[in-house]
C-alpha cells in the first residue's frame, strides 16, 4: 500500500520540478518547507509499509453480516447514483462549458431549473443524506474483490462494483475530475493486493469491467481538462494554450502552493502554533478583520483567500492547525496505525480491520490535493465506517 503513496507523491514531486523550471520561476519552492513536508509525509506514508503483502488469501468474516452490509451499501449507492447522474447530466447540457466551473463555485442557477433542482439541488437536506453515502466507495470495492476472491454470487459482486462509481458520480455535480481520479488510484491499489489471489477466470471478468468503464472514465476526464484548460479562459492563457500541460499543473502545483503559503498563518503571529485570536491582515491584503468574529468565520475567511489552492493535505492541516499541531496529529496518526497494523499482523485474517486501515489509507491518498475528508460528509461517512467495522469485530467468523 506505502509503494502507490511513494508513487502518487513522486509522480507530483516530478511534475512540480517541472512546472518550476518552465512556468513559475518566480515562486520557488523553500528548503525549510519542503523538509517539513518530506517529514510529515513520512508519519503518514510509512505506516502503511508491507501491509498489502500481508494474507490477503485467508481473510475471515461472518458471512451473514457482511452480506447484510454490502447488500445496504449496494442499494445506497445505487440510490446515490441514480440521484446524482441526473445532477451531473445536467451540469453537463448546461451549455456554458466555458464558465461552468466557476459557475458552481459562485452558486450561479446556470442549470438549476425544473422541479428536482428547486426541491434537491445542492444544500438540500435531501442532498446532504445522500452525500453521506458516496465516500463509502471505496468499502465497496473492497469488498468487491473479496468477493471475486472469496467466489461471491455475480449478482453481488457486480452491483458493489457498480456502486462504487457514487463518488465520481458525486463529483461530477461539480464539473470535478478528482473523483475519476481516487476512483481509479483505489481499483490500481486493490487489484495489486489482491491479484495473487484471485483466480485466472475472477482476474478475466474483472478487466473486462475495468477496460469499459476506465474508458469511458477517461472520456470524461479528457472532455473536461480539455474544457477547463483548453477553451480560452485565465487557464489555458496561463499555459499559451496548451491544454494538455495542464494536466502536469494538475498534479505538481501543490509543493508550490504550500511552499507559499508555508510562512502565512493568520490565526497568530507565531506561524507554528495557533490562536483564535484576529486573523493577519497580510493574508486579505490588508483588510482588518473584526475581533468578535468567531472563529467558524475565521477559518470559512481563510479558505476563500488566494491560497485556497492544491498543497496535499499538509497544507489543509497547516491552515487548519498550525504547523506544531499538524506535526504531533501525524505522530498520533502514525502510532495508531502502527498499533493497528501490530494487531492486524497477529489477527491478520479479519477483515474488519483491512476495512478500517484501508479507510485511514484513503487520508494521504485522497490528499494528494488537499485533505478530501474535511469536504462534504466524509466526516461523519467515516464514523459510519469505523462502527460498521466495529459491529464486524463483534461477529464470530
């Protein structure tokens, strides 16, 4: 599992270099904050080292509960995806494919006509039950290949498989590319823990879903890095046209932008350690900020200044907590993993606890752009998570 981190992250790290020497030489990264993110990376890429050689062959659960629980989880993002397809479809037919991202982000109604976008739309409370369901994507297509390896029933199988397209579906509403992209860096991740188990027939069906709907996946992630990069716009001027570059700012620009923002913390003059206290005016250019307000609106004003940009999830804890705070949260989240995987070793067939380390594994991977579980109803999906898995312990295999 740590080897796709190491990856993902190299991957960024190289495009970084390369966006540095041809397009912003004027914003070089700094050695103090490149150290500091080598570092917290570290407590959270390491722990997860050789987890996925572990025996993946003779994993135990109670058949009948998780049967009950993929059978919920299926019908649920099914229901999510039905839900929000239509959402996405008509983001898509909106015909302001120029402008369309920004669109969303103002809250323009660009789309927002009929019935189901009145009662529904975004910030409904129907909206936000339903989100809920999505980030348990990648549940699902854990326990998809347990069931391809374990010969679950096809039927089973195929509707989780299904199921856990909900988040890039989810994200589509928002004319976004990442849920494609967790989407696939999860099926990459499984499939090499779980290829040298799975037989050569299960190894067949599964790349034969893979191929049709990777290539459709693919489709749409061209179409809109091309609309979003390569229509003229402030994107596409930024690199003389070239849309396809823009995939290499997609993925390098967060040493960049934490490096910026690395000496900025506007809760405290101290940028290690951080106070509620009135935010620096140097980060909104110079506009005081009234004392009394809470700190909620502190931090809402923080994520809307020139600095709410990719910078992995160390920046989002940065902005969130303070550089200090940021690093004794990696030292906790570091010793509880290696706690969990001591035990995982001893108990290595419950899959209860594969389910609840490959949910905290979703933490750095997701946050190769920022720190996805602040966002949405990933929270409280989680706790739904860890006390499904709970209730797994709890059965006798």
């Amino acid at each position: 599992m740590s080897f796709s981190l190491y990856l993902i992250f190299s991957v960024s790290f190289v495009c970084s270099i390369i966006l540095e020497v041809y397009y912003e030489k004027d914003r070089l990264t700094t050695f103090e904050s490149m150290l500091y993110l080598a570092v917290v990376l570290l407590l959270w890429i390491v722990p997860f080292n050789r987890i996925g050689l572990y025996s993946i062959k003779a994993l135990s659960y109670n058949s009948k509960a998780i049967s009950l629980l993929s059978n919920i989880l299926s019908l649920v993002t099914l229901v999510a995806i039905i839900f929000f397809l239509y959402f996405s479809a008509d983001v898509f037919l909106s015909g302001n494919m120029d402008t369309i991202r920004q669109d969303i982000a103002a809250g323009d109604d660009y789309a927002r006509g009929g019935f189901l976008w009145s009662m529904f739309s975004r910030g409904s409370l129907l909206w936000t039950i339903i989100s809920i369901c999505t980030p348990f994507y990648h549940v699902c297509l854990l326990f998809y290949f347990v069931g391809l390896k374990d010969k679950w029933p096809a039927l089973q199988t195929n509707l989780l498989f299904i199921g856990s397209l909900c988040f890039p579906v989810h994200i589509l509403t928002s004319f976004g590319r990442d849920g494609i992209v967790f989407w696939c860096l999860n099926v990459f991740i499984l499939y090499l823990m779980f290829s040298e188990s799975l037989t050569k027939k299960a190894k067949a069906s599964f790349r034969t879903k893979i191929l049709f709907i990777a290539s459709i996946l693919m489709v749409i992630f061209s179409f809109m890095t091309y609309v979003r990069f390569g229509i003229s716009n402030i994107y596409s001027n930024r690199f003389d046209g070239n849309w396809a570059f823009s995939l290499v700012d997609y993925m390098g620009q967060q040493p960049g932008n934490l490096s910026s923002a690395f000496d900025i913390d506007f809760r405290s003059s101290n940028s290690y350690f951080p106070s509620v206290r009135a935010v620096q005016t140097k980060v909104f250019g110079g506009e005081e900020i009234d004392d009394s307000e809470d700190l909620i609106t502190l931090l809402n004003m923080g994520f809307l200044s020139d600095y709410n940009v990719f910078g992995y999830f160390v920046k989002s804890m940065i902005w969130k907590s303070g550089k200090i705070l940021t690093v004794i949260i990696s030292i906790i989240f570091c010793s509880v993993i290696f706690a969990i995987k001591s035990y995982y070793r001893k108990h290595y067939t419950k899959l209860s606890l594969l389910i609840i380390l490959f949910t905290l594994y979703q933490i750095p991977m997701n946050g190769v752009f920022y720190l996805r579980q602040t966002v949405g109803s990933f929270d409280l999906a989680y706790v739904l998570i860890f006390i499904s898995s709970g209730y797994l312990m709890l059965k006798k295999s």
